[in-house]
C-alpha cells in the first residue's frame, strides 16, 4: 500500500522544481510589465484581522464560507489567513495618501492566497493555497480608476496571449458572479481543450465602497 504523509492536504499542493520555475518565470514577465506601467512591489501580512475582513459588508459575505480562520488565545480577536487583500491595502491607503500629489498610488504583490471554496483542485490550475499577484490602487477620478481596469486588460493581453500563447476573452461578470464588494468585475476566460472554461486575470472596480469604510481620504486640487 502506498502511504501518504500527512503534510498532504487536500489543495495545498507540493510544487517539484519545475513547476516552481514555471511559476517563478511567469511571475517575472506580470512583475516587469507591471512595473513598466507604474506599479511598485509592497509586501503585505498573510493574516487579516476579523474586524477589518467584515468592514465591508458585501465583501465580507460573498468571503466568509471560504475563510480559514486562525486560532487564537481567548479574548483575542479572530485572524483570517488572507483570501485577497483589499483589507490590507485600504487602510495603508489612509496612512499613505494625504494629498492629490500622492495620487495615482499603484501598488502590487507577489504571493499566495487561501480560500477553502472548491472541491475540484488541481496543480497549477487550483489549489486552496494559490500564488498570484494582486495590484491595489487608488486614483483621485472615476476616470482614472476605470482607465486602470483597461490597462489590466491590456497587461493580460500582453502576457497570457502574446507572451504565453493563451488567447482569452475579458467578459463582463453579472452581478451574482462579481468580485465581492467591486461594482463590477471583467474576467479573462480561457476555453480548454475539454470544453470547460477557466478563469485567468480579472480586475475589478472597487469604487469608493472600501476607502469609505477604511476613511481613505484626501485633499483636492482645491
């Protein structure tokens, strides 16, 4: 019989050398063009705490059932390893941003996140511990925000499909199938070979929902 060691959980997947290659040069080319449009790398905490994951109603409903949860001493408050990090990013935005001249802050992470929200893992495709990077912004106008969510379209297109050959189509999501808190969401979908379709990059429009709860301010031209 073969035995399996007990470091092996469901979705948290073992990555052999060349898998972690494959991640390590498919990180390379999002951070260098990332980088080329303005983004600069930040590394932020892998736990979240529980009265800043809930601040924001509709984002903290769609993510509960898919939380893992810390556990802590009694009478400490409740952490949550990260499922994304809008969380994270919206209160540094406070801290960071004071003035119109702070702004566009464009900021990104490379690393892994935890949502326990599927049965059907697979390696490199799915797991409950993923690696992706994540790039959280803020911008003075609507304009300006939505501006960014084409230029992550175009990111996409410049990486998935003319450097790794992987044509897409970046879809509107309906309302039931948004990023939870965004105003809307457009994803990059990708039909394999078997007729199923699986996503690749989205990006979001988050709008003011997270910097006014987080009281992410600043002071106009004016």
């Amino acid at each position: 019989p073969i035995t399996i060691p007990l470091l092996f959980i469901k979705g948290f997947i073992v990555i052999r050398p060349w898998g972690t290659l494959t991640i390590e040069k498919i990180y390379d080319l999002y951070e260098e063009e990332l980088q080329k449009k303005g983004h600069k790398p930040t590394i932020m905490p892998s736990v979240i705490s529980e009265s800043n994951l809930k601040k924001e109603q509709s984002h903290i409903k769609g993510f509960t059932p898919e939380v893992f949860w810390l556990q802590t001493e009694k009478g400490e408050e409740k952490l949550a390893l990260r499922p994304t990090s809008e969380t994270l990013y919206t209160p540094m935005f406070a801290l960071w941003v004071r003035s119109h001249r702070d702004l566009p802050l464009k900021l990104y992470q490379r690393g892994s996140v935890f949502r326990y929200d599927t049965k059907a893992t697979r390696p490199l495709i799915r797991g409950r511990e993923f690696y992706w990077i994540e790039t959280h912004n803020a911008f003075a106008t609507k304009k300006d925000a939505e501006a960014q969510v084409q230029e992550d379209i175009q990111t996409t297109e410049k990486i998935m499909h003319q450097k790794l050959g992987i044509p897409f189509l970046a879809i509107k999501r309906p309302d039931w199938d948004k990023f939870a808190g965004a105003e809307y969401t457009i994803g990059s979908d990708v039909l394999m070979p078997d007729g199923r379709v699986i996503q690749q990059p989205s990006t979001h429009f988050m709008g003011q929902k997270f910097s006014k709860v987080f009281n992410a301010k600043f002071k106009n031209k004016k």
